[in-house]
C-alpha cells in the first residue's frame, strides 16, 4: 500500500472512530516556533506547565528518531449545559470551564489515537508511533496548524473553520511517510475582540499570551491569587475562557457528539459552599475524572472562597470562620480572612480579631489585618447610609 492509500484509510478509520478532525504535517523541525518560545520564553510569559526543553519542543526526531509524519487530530467539545442550576443568594455556584466539561479529554483523545495506531499498524506492521496529548513534548497547537486543522487565532488558540476553537488537539509522530495537508489560509482579520475582552491584559499582542496574567492560568496556581486578579475570576473555579467566548467563530457553536464531553451540571457548576469543606476522598470521587481535578483541592477551594466573598455571601460566614479557624493551609486561611473582610459583619470582624491573636503565617497576617480594614470600611459605609437615611 502506497503513503496516499494508508492516509486515505486513516481517514477513514478517524471517521469511524468518531475523530471530528484529522490532518497530517510532516515532521521536520518547528523552527519559526523555536525562535518565537525563546522571545516567549525570554519575556517571562511561560506557564511552567510547558516542556522546559525547546530542542525536544521544536524537533519530533528528539522523541521519534526518524520521524517522518505527524498524524493530528482534534475533537470539539460542548459549550451550553442543559438546564444549569441556578445560582442564587445562599446557594451561589462556581464553574468549570468547558474544556474541563465530562471526561478527561487527555483520555479520551488517547483512546482514539490509540484506535489510529492500531489501524496504522496493521498496514505497516514495523511503524514506529508516539502518542500525545497536551503534557508531551510537543507544541500541540503548531502541529494542528501545520496540519492544517485550524489557524493561530490572536487569542492564540487554534480556530477550526467547523468547530471554532472548542476543539481539543492530539497527535502522533511515526516513522512512517503519509503525504501532509497544506495549513489553512484564513486569519482573524481586522477583529480584535479577544484582545479587548481579556480583563488582564494577558493577552500582549495578537497571537501572544503572558500565561502569567492569564485567568485560565491562575485558576490553576496553588499560592495565594495576587489580589489584582481576585474579583475578575467571575466564579471560575478552574479555567478561564473569555477570549474563546467572545470569538466571532465560536458564536453558536455547540458541539455534543462525543458523550464523553456531556457535562453534568451539578460537577461542572458546583455549590460553592460544600467544596470547602470536602476531604480529598470526596474531591477525588467527585472531581477526579475530570480535567479540572489534576492540580488537585487546593485551588478549586482557594477560587471558591474568592467567589463566596465576590458574592458576599453572607451564608458562607460561618464555613469561612471554620476555615480561617482551622484549616492547617497558609492559602485557605489567607484566602478566607480576604472573603470574610469582603462580606463584612460583626461575625466576620470578631472572628478576625480573634485569630489575629494566634495566627504565625505573615502572609496571613498581612489578610487579615487588610481584612479587618476592609470591615472598618465597610462598618464606616453602612453607618453613613444609615446617617443618611
Ligand atoms: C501551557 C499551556 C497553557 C497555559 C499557557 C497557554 C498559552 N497560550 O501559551 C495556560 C495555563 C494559560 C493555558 C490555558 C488554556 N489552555 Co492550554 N495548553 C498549554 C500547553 C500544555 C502548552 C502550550 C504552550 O506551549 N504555550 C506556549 C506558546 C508560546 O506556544 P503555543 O500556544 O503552543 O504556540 C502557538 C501560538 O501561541 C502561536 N504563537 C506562539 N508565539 C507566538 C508569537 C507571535 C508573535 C505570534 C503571532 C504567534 C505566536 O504559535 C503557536 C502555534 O499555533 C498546551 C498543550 C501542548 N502540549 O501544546 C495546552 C493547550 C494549548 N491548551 C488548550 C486549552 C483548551 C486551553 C484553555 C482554553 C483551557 C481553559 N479554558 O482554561 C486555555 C486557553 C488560554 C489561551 N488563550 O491560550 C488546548 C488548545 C486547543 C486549541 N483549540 O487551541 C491545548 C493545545 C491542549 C490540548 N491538547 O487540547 N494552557
Ligand atoms: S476574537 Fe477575533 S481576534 Fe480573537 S481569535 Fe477570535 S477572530 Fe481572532
């Protein structure tokens, strides 16, 4: 069988697999983007989620010796949920992001690369293959766009003319020649309306991210939230997807073919109150099939406190109380002490002034001694009002 007729049927196989998209790139050295993750690199914008190393990012022989093709795929995931419920004063909720919506797509993608391989080899039964899906080497975005899967959007997600950017990417590097496809030629044009909408400024320039200002970024980070960011997280509790929400190419896009990806609501837009008292057990039972749940507890509950005290709600006080209380983690406490100054009350300003006696962590300290300002402001501001009324 010639390299036309094995693509042809690994064509066909992806549509038998349920694959929405599937390109092939060849598998020389990415080496515009090497240059581009140097400056990216240089300029302090890198995640640290990302492979340190830029040779084995830019070249798949580094992982493949011999590599001749890239096989890339991408599946579209969901972006409504059907009947979310509500989220309302004493019963507030937090939310997922849709790339975090059902089955861990890390799994699922591999599932159906490995369907790929399998297919592969039965034509070239000595082919060598390397599976990834977002934690390999390789930039996943460059590779699709090479394929010829979708573009560089400004936002710096690749945009599939069919799906939008809600598309999850993978690939697979084998030693094997299959003709490539040619990367599409559209662009964002004259539309900056990522760019705009990015309440960070995160986004830098067109196609240029500063991960460290990133809201799907800092959902994921297990330190204290620098407090510039704390009221735009907008009840995220992992991710962040602005910059996909307001794309002209994501309008109307709702893609529910793959079951994996159906949300359920009640995971995917949690009660905010119950997550901060959940032992690892329960988050694992819960959470843990999601993609959300890799960073583990902490930052989901750190974000949740954030958005009871966003909220002010005054029905979380006495689980914040607890938390600033009790919880062993610098984190929690630091991050209930901000929460209970936001909501306010004498509750709150009690139990303030009465872990302020005990409390050893500076960096809590520093919390609750804005907290307690923050209830003498809030205390100033109501007796005004009362003054004036
Ligand atoms: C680190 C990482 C992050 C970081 C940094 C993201 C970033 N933009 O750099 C954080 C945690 C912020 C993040 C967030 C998200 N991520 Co992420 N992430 C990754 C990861 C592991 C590496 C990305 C990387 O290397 N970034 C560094 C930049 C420089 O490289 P790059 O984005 O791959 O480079 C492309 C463009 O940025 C552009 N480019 C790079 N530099 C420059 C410079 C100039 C001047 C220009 C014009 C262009 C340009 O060219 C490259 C090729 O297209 C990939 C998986 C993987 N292995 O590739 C997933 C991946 C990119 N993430 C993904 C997703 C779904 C998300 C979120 C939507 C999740 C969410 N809802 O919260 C957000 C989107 C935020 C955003 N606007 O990027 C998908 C993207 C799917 C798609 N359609 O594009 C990926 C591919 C995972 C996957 N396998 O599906 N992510
Ligand atoms: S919002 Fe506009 S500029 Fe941003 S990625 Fe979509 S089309 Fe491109």
């Amino acid at each position: 069988m010639g390299p036309g007729d094995i693509k042809k049927t690994l064509q066909e196989e992806a549509k038998r697999l349920n694959i929405d998209k599937i390109g092939f790139a060849s598998a020389d050295p990415f080496t515009e983007l090497k240059e581009r993750l140097k400056d990216h690199r240089k300029a302090g914008y890198e995640s640290g989620f990302e492979e340190p190393d830029l040779e084995k990012r830019t070249d798949p022989r580094k992982t493949l010796p011999n590599a001749r093709s890239i096989i890339a795929i991408a599946l579209a995931y969901p972006t409504r949920l059907e009947n979310p419920p509500d989220s309302k004063p004493g019963a507030y909720r937090g939310v997922f992001c849709r790339a975090s919506w059902g089955e861990d797509y890390h799994r699922v993608l591999k599932r159906k690369l490995e369907g790929l391989k399998v297919k592969l080899l039965e034509l070239v039964p000595d082919a060598k293959v390397e599976i990834m899906v977002d934690t390999g080497a390789l930039s996943d975005r460059a590779v699709a766009e090479r394929a010829g899967i979708g573009w560089s959007g400004k936002n710096t997600s690749i945009i599939t003319p069919e799906f939008g950017s809600w598309v999850y990417l993978g690939e697979m590097i084998t030693d094997v020649y299959l003709p490539p496809d040619q990367p599409l030629t559209q662009s964002c044009g004259e539309c900056t309306a990522c760019l705009d909408a990015c309440p960070t400024g995160a986004l830098v320039a067109p196609g240029q991210l500063n991960s460290q200002a990133c809201l799907a970024y800092l959902t994921q980070t297990k330190g204290m939230l620098a407090e510039e960011y704390r009221n735009k997280l907008g009840g995220y509790l992992y991710g962040y997807e602005t910059c996909q929400a307001v794309c002209p190419y994501n309008r109307k896009k709702n893609f529910t073919q793959h079951e994996e990806f159906h949300p359920d609501p009640d995971q995917v837009k949690p009660l905010l109150k119950p997550l901060l008292r959940m032992s690892n057990r329960e988050f694992r039972q819960r959470f843990g099939k999601m993609a959300g749940s890799w960073r583990g507890k902490k930052p989901i509950q750190r974000n949740a406190i954030i958005a009871l005290g966003r909220y002010r709600d005054r029905t979380a006080v006495p689980d914040l109380i607890h938390l600033l209380e009790n919880d062993p983690r610098p984190v929690i406490r630091g991050t209930a002490a901000w929460a209970l100054g936001r909501i306010g009350g004498s509750e709150a300003e009690e139990a303030l002034y009465r872990v302020k006696e005990k409390e050893s962590n500076e960096q809590v300290m520093v919390e609750i001694e804005k907290a307690l300002h923050e209830c003498g402001i809030q205390e100033t501001a109501n007796h005004r009002t009362y003054r004036e009324a």
